[in-house]
C-alpha cells in the first residue's frame, strides 16, 4: 500500500500564483512538480522530486514542453519513463485543480 500523497500548496504574487502539486509517490521514486500561473496560463513547471534513473531525466524536459504547449495534464506518456509520466501528470493536474481554491 503505498502512503497517501501530500497536498498541494498554494502561494500569490500579483497575478503570478505558484502551485506545488502532491508528492506522488511512484515504483521509480516520488514525483512532485511546481507550476507557475500567470492568470490562467501556465507560465512554467519545474519538478521539486523526481525519480534519480537516466529515463527520467531525458523525460522530464519533454512532459514540461508537453505541458507549456498543451496547458493542461492532457499530455502524451514519454516512452521509456511511463512511471514518471503518470506520475508527472498525477501531480501536475492536482496542482492544476488547487489552483482555482
């Protein structure tokens, strides 16, 4: 069974809001990502923890990209780190939804 994931934060600065979505917590190793809202856009998205595995690594500059274009969760699972994908995509929807509270 495997812990329940934290809860997203949530912090302002003018119309900039920055969201750390949950840790999730995924067979290669937690993932938690940070995304920066400008309004209603999503202006960036850096990971807090990621899985420490080559696949990873390659992955992770693509599900960001994925995301600024898509400005959603509604990304393609990188072949290779599926994992971390939906895990990537688990806490960035949370943050995605955490930040309209």
């Amino acid at each position: 069974m495997q812990p329940a994931p934290t809860t997203p934060s949530v912090s302002s600065s003018g119309s900039s809001k920055v969201v750390a979505g949950p840790t999730v917590d995924t067979e290669k190793g937690p993932v938690r990502v940070e995304v920066t809202f400008d309004g209603d856009t999503i202006a960036s998205v850096r990971m807090l923890q990621q899985p420490n595995h080559p696949q990873t690594t390659a992955a992770v500059p693509k599900l960001i990209e994925e995301t600024l274009q898509a400005q959603s969760a509604d990304i393609d699972t990188v072949s290779g780190a599926t994992i971390t994908s939906d895990g990537y995509k688990e806490s960035l929807q949370a943050a995605i939804d955490a930040k309209g509270t």
